[in-house]
C-alpha cells in the first residue's frame, strides 16, 4: 500500500480495525444461528451482540495478545472475551479459524469490489459525458502510428465507453465469484458445526454459501478475482496510452488538464507532461503482475495450505486499493481532458488531403479506368505532396489541387466529383451509428 | 504447439486450411449482405459461394501469392479468384484486411472454447461418477499436509466437481467475450461498408456484433479470454497436485492407473510415478503464463497497432491445444484412477487414533473439567501414541486404550462416551449434506 | 511493505529520512565538485556540508512544501534552505530532479543488495553447518514423490547450498548492474553539467558512472535486477518445498523447530505444520511477481517517461523488504531444523528392501543370466513386498529375506553376494566427492 | 516454434536430429570414460563411436520404438543398437535417463546462445556503425513524449548500444549458468557410475561438472537462463518502441526501411507502417512472459518431478528462436534505418526556439534580474510562442525574435548574448564523451 496511490474510503477496508470488526460480526451472527439451533443460551447471542457492538477493539491491545498466543483470532476472541465477559466462552463454538478469516477476506474484497464498481460509473459518466461532446469532433484515426481514415474524437470515447462497460460487467462477475462464506470446520466436512449456522451468517453477512469448502474457501475464485482487476488495469492502461499519444508535442491534439495557476507559472509553456496517464501506465502493470501470484495460489495442499495468506496479505489491499486509485485518477484526466480540435483538423490537414486518396483511387476506377491506369494517376499526385510534407513534415502542395489540374483525372472525373470526395462527413456518417449501440440513443443525454 | 500435447480436433481449427476456409465464409457472408444491399450483384454473391464453397484451397499456393504481395489476405484473395473468377472483384468490397482476420481469429476461439467445454463435461462427469463411487470412503483431511479430520474421498472429488463447474461458467463467460465480429472498415468508421453487412456477417458466423472496433476487436476481450484459461489451468494444477501427493511412496492412497501389462514388467514395482499429472502441473503453468503477454496486448496504439498479432500466433493455438490436451489428461487419470480405500484408513490408524483428541478434549469440558485439566488428560495420553508414531512412523500405542486406562479420565467420562468420541461417522455425517449442494442430490445418479 | 514480513534494518532503507538523506549527500557532492571546478564557490560548499550535514529533515515539513510545489525535489531543496541559508541557491546547479532521484534509487538498491548477500551469507553458514552434520545421514532420494535410491540428508542440503552459491553470485551481478550513477541533466546530454560532476559524485557514492543516460538510468539494469530477486525466491521456495514435503505427517523426517513450550502445550501433538516454510512459499511467489512489471518498465519513451516511477515506488522496498525476511527466515528454518534420521531409515525400510532391486537384477544379469530370467526372479520376489507395502504401508515381506528363499535365485548369487547388494554404503560412498566439489573439502569444518 | 518467426540455424538446434545426435555424443564420450576406467571394454567404444557416428539416425522408426517402450531414451538405445550391434549393450551402463537429457538440454541451450551471441554482435555493430553516421544529427531529445532538450541522433543509438552490450554481458553470463553437464544416476549420488565420467563427458563437450546434481541439472539455472532472455527482450522493445515513436506521421524522423518498389507501387504514401518494430514488440511479450513459468520449475519435488520438462519442451525452442529472429530482425531495422535529419531540426524548429527558454531565464538571473522578473520577461515571449504552436501545430512567432524586441530584455542582455543562447552546439558539445565512454572513443571507426 503506497500512501500516495491510496484513497481513504478503501484504504479503510483493509484497516485492522475494519478486518476485526468484521470478525466481530461473523463470529455474531453465528452465534445468533447457534443459539436459534439450541446449540448455545439465546441470551448469550444476545449479550455478544450488544457488549460486543459496543465495544471499540484495541488494535495493539490484540496485538499483544497475538505475540503472546501466536494466534491472530484467539487473540481477539481473547480481546472479545475482555468486553463481553463469561458469555464469551459461547463465541466461536465448532469453528475453526480459517471459517472466520477466509469469510471476512471475500467480506472485504466484495466491499472493495463496491467501491471499484462506484468508480467505474464515475469513469463511464465522464466517458459519456466527453463522448457526446465531441461526437462529430473529426480527428484521423490512426494504424500503427500513422493517418488512416477519419473518425470523430467522441467515437474514440465510445470505445472506451464500451470497453469499461466490459470491464464493468466482469468487476460484478468477480465480485460474485469471491461473494461467498464457508463456516464449515476444520476440513470442510462440518463435524462440528451445523451447515445451517454457514447459511445463516451467509445471507447475514450478504454472501452465498460456498457449496463446498476445505478449511479454505477455494482459490480459485480469488485467482478469477485478481486476474480480472489485472485486465480491468490493462484497459486503463489503454486509455492512458490513448492520452499520453494525444499529448505528444507534434500530436498535440488533447492534454491532461493544468489549471490556469499552473500555466501561468511557467517560462517553458511546452512542457507539460502527461504525467497523470503515466502514472495510470505504471499502476497498471502492477494490478496485472498480482494475477500471477493468485493464480499460483489456487493449487494448495489437500484440504489446504497457507501459502496463499502471505500472498493475500499484499494483493488483497495493493490490487484493490491500487485500482481504486487508478480508476478515480482516470475519471479526473477523461472528466477535465483539454482537447483540441483545431489540432485534429490541422493534424490532418498537414497531409494536404491525401488521407482521401483511396476513395479517389476508388471512384476513377468506378469511373472505368483500369486498376493499373487508376493507381499511376493517383500515386503520380499524391506523391508530390507526401514528397512535400515528408519534408517539411506539412503540405504545401494541396492533393485536391493537384488532381484538380491533372488532365488526366478531370478527363475521369468531373470537379464536382473529385471535390466530393473529399468530403469527411463521409467518413463520419455512422458516428450516430456506432453512438446508439454503445449508449442507446445517438442523442446527448440531457445534464442531470 | 507441441505435437505432444496436441489432439487433432483442437489443432485442426489453427490449421491454414481451416483458417482460409472461415474467411471465405466470412467474405462470402458478407457478400450476400452486399447483394442484399445492392452494392453488387446477387448472382455475383451466388457465384461466389458455388464456386469458393467447392473450391480445396492451397496453402502452398497462397503462401507463394503471399511472398509476392507480402499480404496475406490479398494473397487469399487472389487465389480465391483463381476459382470464382471474374465475380472475384466483388469479394471483400469496402472492407478492410482486419475485419476478415479479426473476426476469423473469434470464430476459432469460440469454436476452440467448444471443444474446451466438451472437455470440461466429460471431466465433470469422470470427477462426478467418481465422487459416488467414494462418497463414504473415509480419508483423512489435511492440513499443511499434517492429519487434520477425517472427510471422505468422494467430498474431495465433490470439491474438485464444484471447482470445475466454476471453471466450466468461465469458460461458457469466456466464449461470450470473445464471440463478437467486426466488418467496420479501415478505423472501424463505417465509411466504405454498411453497418448492416456487420449485422448480417456476425448471424451466419454465430457471432455478435462488436459495438464498436476500430479497425480491430478490441483486445481486452482477449486478454479476459486467455485470464480465464490461465485460471482453469491453476485449477487442473490444484487436482494434478492433489493426486501426486496421493501417490507419494509414504501416503499411495491412490495412483495414476497403469495398465497390468505395465505393471507385470517391472522390478521395481514402488516405482509408478506420477508423470501424468506432473506433467499436467507443467502443462499449466504455460497456460498461467500466456494470459500475461494477452494482458499487455490490450493497450494497442490509436485505432491499432499490430504488436497483438505475433503474440496471438503463439498463444491463440498454444493455449487452446494444451489447455485441451490437459484437460482430456485429467480427465483420463480420474477416469482411471486407482483408489486404496484401506490405505485411507491405514493411513490414519498409524496415528493411532490421535485424529480424536479434540473430540476427548471437548467432551472431557463438556463433562465439567476445567480447560486447563482438561488439557492435561488429553495431552499426557497423546503424547504417548505420539512418542511412539514419530519413533516408529506408526504408533504402537492406542489412543483409545490409553483413555480407557486413565482413571482420570475414565472418571468423567464412560467408556461407551470415550469410545462413541472415535466414531468416524461424526465426521462423515454431512457428505450427504455436501453432495445435495454439489450435485443437487446425495443419491448416485443411474447409469446412462 | 507489510510490516510482519520486514525487518527494520532493510526498511530503514526505504525510509523517507535516508531518501533524503542520500539525497543530501548527492546534492553536497555534486557542489564539491562543481566547487572544485569553480562553478560555485568552495565556501558555499563547505557550508552546505556543514549545515546540511548537520540537520535533521523534517519529513512533515516536506511533504507540506510538496503539497505547495507539486514537486519532490524542489521541497527538499527549499527545506535544505531553511537549514543552509543563502549558500543554498548553489546546490543542484546544473542539475535535473532524476539525476538525484535515479542515483538515490540505486543507492538504496546496492545497500538493500549488501544486506541481501549477508542475509545469503548467514544462510549458507547455516546450510554449510547442518550439511556436514548430516553428510552420512542415509535417507531415500526421490524422483516424482518416489522412493528412488538412496542418498544422504547432507548432500540434499549441499545441494542447497550450491543452488544458494549459485543466488550468492547473481546477487552480486545484480548489485553491479545497479549500482551506477548519473549526473548528466535533462536529456543526459551534460548541456548544463560538466561529466566530471558526475565522476566525482559516482565515486563518492561508491558507484560507477553511467556510461549514457537520458534524463534517466536505464531500466534494463533494474529489471534485471528484479529479475534476479525473483530466481533466488523461486530457490527459497525450493527449499521450502522440500521441508514442507518431508514434515508430511506420513513422511516426517524433518520438522521446522518448536519450542519444547509449544509442543507441551497442545493437546493434538500430530499437528505440529509446517507454516514458516508454507509462508515462504507465498513470499516466494510475490517476490517472482516484481520481475514481470520490472521487465514492463524498460521500454520508458524517448529519453524518458515516467511510467515506472510508480511500479519501483512498490517493488523497491517489497521486494528487497520481502525476500530479506524471507531469507532471514529460511535460515532461521535451516538452523533449527529438527532432523529424524530414525525415520529417514524407518520409512526406507517399510518398504522392505525394494530399494535394492536393481542392484539385484543386475546383479543376476552379471552372473550369466538372460535379462528375461532375471526380471522374472527379481519381479517374482519384488511382487511379494510391493503387494504387503501397498496394503498396510509397511510390508511385513523382507525381500533380502525372499531372495535367500528363491533357489534360482541361490543358484545364481550366493548369499554373501546378495546380502552384499544391500549394502546402503553403495549409495553413498561419493558424499565426500560431493562435498568436495560443493565446500572445497570433505573434512567438518572446526567451529569457529 | 511459428515458422515465420523462426531461422534455420537456430530452429535447427531444436530438431529432433539434432538431439539424438547430442544424445549419441553423451552416450559415446561416456563410453570412452568407461573404458578408459576398465568398465567396457575399449573395443567397444570405438565400435560405438565408428558404427553410431556413421549412423543417421531416423526419427520415425525411434518414434515408432518410443511408442512401445514408452521410454524415449529406451528407444533411442533400442535403435542406436541397430547399427552399433551387440556392442550397444555396452552403452549407457550406470546412466540414468536424465544423465542424457539434462545434458543434452544444456548442450541445446548452449549452442543457442553462442547463436543469440553472434546475433548480438550483428546488432551491435549495427548500432555502432549508425551511432557514428549521426554522432552530430541534432534531434530534440523528448521527456514524456514532449520536446525537453537537443541531443544527438547517435546519442540515442549510443545508449541503445551500451544498452545492447549490457545484454550481450548477461547472455554470456546465462550461458555459464547453463553450461552444465551431469552424469550422475538416479538420484545424483554416483551409486552406479564414476564421477570421472561426468568430468570426462562434460570437458569432450565444452561443459563444466555439475557440482552436485540430483537426477536434474538443478533448474534455477534454467530460471536465471529465460530471466535473461526476458531482459533482453525488454530491451528489444525499447528500441522498437522509440522507433515506433519516430516513424509516426507528425513526428517522421525516422523509417524502417522500404525498397523503391514498395514506395513506386503505393497510391497512399503516407501509409508506411512501422510493422517490423511493432512485430518485435510483440515478440518482446512472448519472451518476457516465458520467464514465469521457467521460474515456477525451480521448485521441483525433493530429487526431481517432471513437471519442468513439459514446459521446457515449450519455452526452449520457442525463447530461442523467437529472441534470435527477433534480434535479426532489429538488426536489419536499424541497419537499414531511413533517417531524416531535416525533419528532426524541422520538429524542433515549429517550436519557435522555445527549447531555448530555459537558458534565457538562466542568462537572465545571471544578468542580475530577480528570479520573479526573469521568469515574466522569459514567460510573455514564450507564451506568445506557445500560443502560436498551440493553435497550428507550427509557430508563426519566433522567440528569439520576440525576445530582440522585448526592451525588457534587450536592457538586461546584449542581442549577441541573447543569440548565443540559441546555439544548438551548447547542447551537443558532450557527444563526444559520450561516444567514448560507450565505444572507447569518438573517432568514427574505420571502415573494416
């Protein structure tokens, strides 16, 4: 857990305090199932509930204990003991600990989970919000680096949209992998505990039953777990390089935004770095390193081994407190994105339009020229001005123009034609298209 | 792809053949769209389907095409034409190259996840056939590899069961990811082909439509995809691992099936190994690995870059034909697995009942003992059958007759009490239990 | 960094207090130099030494100027002023932030580094220690969890030891490749900067001069640096993989320490887990998981990009942090290892003398019998004890017993000759040539 | 192994062949040693090596005995015996499987690398001979994709040179980590066969003695060895990454190379994609990734498992002959590198002379100006600048030019001095140390 990189409302979920008041609550309500069953006085639950919710669990006091003990959770029952008196002796009857940290680790992941879902509708909000601003912003897009067609800068957003709604969709299917409980015994077999006291702490605590658990609740879930953050990560990371290319002093067309304090104070008004998306790079290979160790932690020994604890103890909180802090990052560099249009259009307009040189290519032949005729007209003209941009790195020679005064195009194609051809709303044309899928409706959603 | 590890089914979906065959599917799809539309002839789209459809591609011929044009699709394209003729020039109108490989590469993935969840039923029902057969064979659950309670071998299965249904629903997760098509154009825009070519291209494959690509699919779908693989291999891993330690020299609870020919050969008959599910442990961390490389494939420049293909050459057929091979193995050792129910129960008698000692414990508190005499009785007890176990590796000394000779004990507890605490059915009573959540009944299913 | 897996002499190092005190001393050098070379005065020099030199940073007062500043360095650099006075405009002349922060990151490297290879020293002492201890301790080696042949408890730990050597010695490369220094401005061109500030400042620092830097240290050097930590985890889990197999309940011929304390206290003495080295297993993973975002990191933009900045802010101290305590522990295991060479013969010889059976078959062959008859005679004999072991986990059949029986056997090998065969020294008559290839001599060392 | 990412040479290592050609060598120099020490006879060494070396052996028919004995080393015996007569009988005597096997795998990966070297040495004097072409090509060096300060063209290919022969050192160093060589029985311990054997074997095949070896070449080397290969890889994606970078359209500095031919027969000239480098980053995950699972094989269980051998089955030929075409393939990119010094001052240059603010500011403090009043002086000529670039990606407003006629600034330093500022010559005067601390001199080589 870096401090830097953490916010407080999930950082809290990984607290001490956080973990043993969870604990409290497990060790509760089954209490409460005990005693429903018989197994244990009414009253007693009842005490542990009101002398325990009550109580504020000293952190260092448990500690304490623990060194003496050599047990984290007879510890705290130990600290428990201290607040509710003799009726503590009723607290964990038949339980083993694993049943009391495996169910509280999937209670604070299924938190976690909640917040990084919160998150994510923050980042979608911005998304939507930026993408219908600038749905019909025309900008290239590019393959490999280099100008291919034109799209729109709002299509761009829509992408993303689309991919966090993806990722969305997977957080609340890992969310509902880890969403179980196991208060089962020592190996899973229920020897010593009633399969009932499992379903009622179950649905008290808000998770299902695991089916079937082995001391440990399998790993397998946490390893879906993580790898899912790592691909949730891999998305921002996408994002991220988006912006960072964006920013690119030649590029320039959309910058992380810089307040008007910060420009103001600077003798180098070039330099501004996308520093924000860089960072977002960095936290994302971290979030997708920790799949690994989880997926290496599904294969334990027979009923179970703890190699996996020291592994959760780091991934647990650096994965979700990481990805929470990416992901409200993100939503600030997408929500105040500065963007440029006039350097969209004037990116592309350094190419002195040959980005549309292939629909010409295309309308001479539809104009009956061979293939091979078609291809020495276009290339003949195109290359005098690629010649003159590769240059200076802008156009002075303009390809409409150039076409305009080839003899041999106008004898194909008539001014009004060449000149429709360079259209860029012919490119555009299914923005709205492509809006409806992704949002439902191409029309901006009206502020709320 | 290792001819080892590879079964024909799965490797014939990566082959040339199949891959020309499924873009001539998708051009000649997309041609009937076209037609629809107008944009070219219908007996033209005709044409195509009779004479490609009965066409036998030659690899070796458009590999030659391919060294000349340096592209592979203009390559195929061109033999295609070979077959259709003339009609060919209304083939892969307003398309770009992507749009045919793209959705080429999702139509292998989701046929190979196919093949995976055939693999992953025939499993189930290997793991569930077995799990009633041993429903009631006493084992004893480990912890750290140390005798922790009895539990039955069928509730180990039963567990694995679960875990592989898991497994099942993330691979069915993973095919929906993955089995999206996209016919959207050079940046995905639209500009030259209508979104309704899509539309009608992605029905005939069995696809859906991605919302939006540009010019590719994009690659967090993959990247979720190839996560999902790695997590099922660390699940085969979890089973692999279970069963070697099963055949270790010291437990051989239950073997990897060898043949009696085998078995009649050797002078050395302690020496079966476990090199199928060794094997199978290797196998998985190769799957683990690839997810890796999938995940930093997702963040792709602009509207795309081709840094994904390479590692989808490797991974694509690797992870799919090994993940395949696996899990046939697996299902294979547990087809066949040897099981020695008396070396489950042998096992734990070496230990000479010490596996009660909770049990006395708690009855000896329950009878009115205090906790720490309590302790005292057990303890002086245990350490005798102890003593003599880890002298000897089996105790020579009887937990039970040790209790029944204390007068300490035998005066707060009768000897029908002490000797009820050794009942193994205490242990084994909610297998029943286990199974109705696992398979929805405890009773063995018929035949069928 | 979780505190309960750091120790504090490592996480001192990555303490803000010595950031910026390695800060301090690479800013004081640089105007030693700069002194020297008469860009700023010697004076000013001397009293940044003596002021600087003297103060206590205050962290707190820092990060508030960073809070302001939105800039590391230059916080440290204003509180530097607050202690130094006006002397302090001539620190940093020249100079840029990453020059200060990549040289202090590879400081903190190279002494976490020293404290890592005294951590493999201790470590390496103690495997030395207990290998000698138990060079002629006869135990059976094992190929897939198998009895195979057997070797000797000291050659399995001078295997140790040399795999450790081996680390010792990556270690070391490991710490060469990151223990360069840079002084050479904001595109590494020494625009601003004479080289020679540089020199001055490596070799105080007891570094070596990056060769060619651009704003930034290169990251190969760290991710091969991360990379090495991650093969000396995978040789702790090793290690730790072999103790966990041999406490196994069924095998139990060595056990991780426990006080006689401990032991008298629990009333279930077979539990006895083996949980330091399950741990280490789970530290061994994370530590593995550093290398892969280390390895992300190289590809920086151009002269540099920020992106790893955030990945070292976590792996730089959890995994130097992690794999000190690791190896602390795995000696601490090592040292107090309880080792039970009663089991080590008791489980070799539950399987009755099987493990000569090859040495018998050949034996057969030599003396002039077809391979065929011998297999028969050996396998025929072999057969009977197999068959006792695998029913009751002990075979209650002798095979040297059953041999002397088999007169075609007798026929062929006198007894003398087949009791000769089961000779244990066979097996280990070359320790003293392992030890001497491992320890430079097969001869105890004298305590000291 | 993908065909079209694999060279002969190298695939060749990895052919069958090639490896019961390794095999016969191990078996026959172990031959020699046994009759040397009187254990064969010396007449049967030489049959071996007479009858086997003339032998070609053939795949399917050891394919075809594999398949029966179920033993690929068997099987190969079984065959070499075909030619060698009742000779071979005398072949293999006190070896184990693995004697051959681990060897031969070493043998593999040491040619390997003496492959990767010379690939290596290539690419170096690839990079030297470029690095010296443009030792004074002024380019802006960039900082988070932003222009920050000028250097040279061949400082970059500098410190991708020193970043290469810091690979080049870790190669070599992997290669001794694996140049080993252990014929040392079942469980290592030299029961059935001499050491001399070992040392005999492994000096015939350029191989040290594996100190202490258990049935396996311990397999952090192995880990160490694909660690390595993974940093390179890493490394290859930098320089692809900047190449990338320089090949965009608004950047242009840099081309991979196309054949007049391509350029003629192109109507889109400005679609030249950097496909080789976006290829190698690609590549670059693959081999990084296989470094995972390399590492996961170091804990093998107690003597040996096999669970190493599946995935080595996968990552040996595929690291090798992925990193050696890929290191072919770069080599050719950068030797064959379009390189376009106009465009590089013609980048530089729409920045107005901004680059040159910092040493204004400097100039001006110097000059005695408050920093407060040299930071507005600086900063209302450079916004002017700035705002111009902004709004059309090139300057119309000259920063020198405005700062000449800013009276402010013209009454603190003289025009000359403003001027001299603006030389490009400040920032490239240190090329030269550069280059000789990375070729060991500045001096263009002399073309050898």
């Amino acid at each position: 857990m870096i401090p830097r990189y953490s916010r407080p409302e999930m950082t809290a979920i990984w607290s001490q305090e956080t973990k043993f008041r969870i604990w409290f609550e497990i060790e509760a309500h089954a209490c409460d199932a005990l005693a429903e069953l018989g197994v244990i006085p009414k009253e007693a639950a009842k005490t542990i509930w009101e002398k325990g919710g009550a109580a504020t669990f000293d952190v260092a006091r448990i500690d304490e204990i623990e060194r003496e003990t050599k047990h984290d959770v007879i510890a705290f029952l130990t600290h428990l003991a201290e607040f509710v008196g003799p009726e503590a002796r009723f607290v964990h009857q038949g339980m083993t600990s694993s049943d009391v940290l495996d169910t509280c680790l999937n209670v604070q992941l299924v938190r976690a989970t909640d917040i990084l879902l919160n998150d994510m509708d923050a980042l979608l909000a911005a998304l939507k919000r930026r993408a219908f601003e600038h749905k019909d912003t025309v900008t290239i897009g590019r393959s490999h680096g280099i100008h291919a067609e034109p799209t729109t800068f709002g299509v761009k957003l829509a992408f993303a949209y689309a991919e966090f709604e993806r990722c969305r969709q997977r957080l609340e299917a890992a969310r509902a992998e880890v969403a179980t409980c196991a208060i089962s015994g020592a190996v899973g077999s229920f020897a010593n505990i009633d399969p009932r006291v499992e379903e009622h702490v179950a649905k008290a605590m808000g998770l299902a039953v695991e089916p079937v658990s082995t001391q440990v609740i399998p790993r397998d879930r946490h390893a879906m777990y993580f790898a899912t953050l790592g691909v949730v990560a891999s998305s921002i990371e996408r994002l991220a390089t988006e912006i960072r290319h964006l920013q690119r002093t030649e590029v320039l067309e959309a910058e992380e935004y810089f307040s008007p304090g910060q420009k103001g104070s600077s003798a180098m008004p070039h330099k501004r770095n996308p520093v924000l998306t860089e960072n977002l790079t960095g936290l994302a290979r971290m979030v997708r390193a920790y799949a690994m160790p989880a997926m290496e932690n599904v294969a334990l020994w027979h009923e179970r081994d703890i190699s996996h604890s020291s592994v959760e103890r780091y991934i647990g909180p650096d994965a979700t407190i990481t990805l929470d802090f990416a992901l409200a990052r993100l939503t600030g560099v997408v929500d105040k994105l500065l963007v440029y249009p006039e350097r969209m259009s004037g990116n592309m307009d350094r190419l002195g339009g040959l980005v549309h040189s292939q629909r010409i290519l295309l309308a001479l032949t539809q104009a009956g020229l061979s293939r091979e005729d078609s291809y020495r007209l276009v290339q003949r003209n195109a290359m005098k001005v690629w010649n003159s941009y590769q240059t200076s790195g802008s156009a002075d020679v303009d390809f409409l123009e150039e076409l305009l005064k080839d003899p041999e195009v106008t004898a194909a194609l008539s001014p009004e034609t060449i000149r429709e051809k360079f259209d860029l709303g012919y490119h555009t044309k299914h923005a709205d298209t492509i809006f409806t899928r992704v949002f439902g409706s191409a029309d901006a959603p009206t502020a709320g």
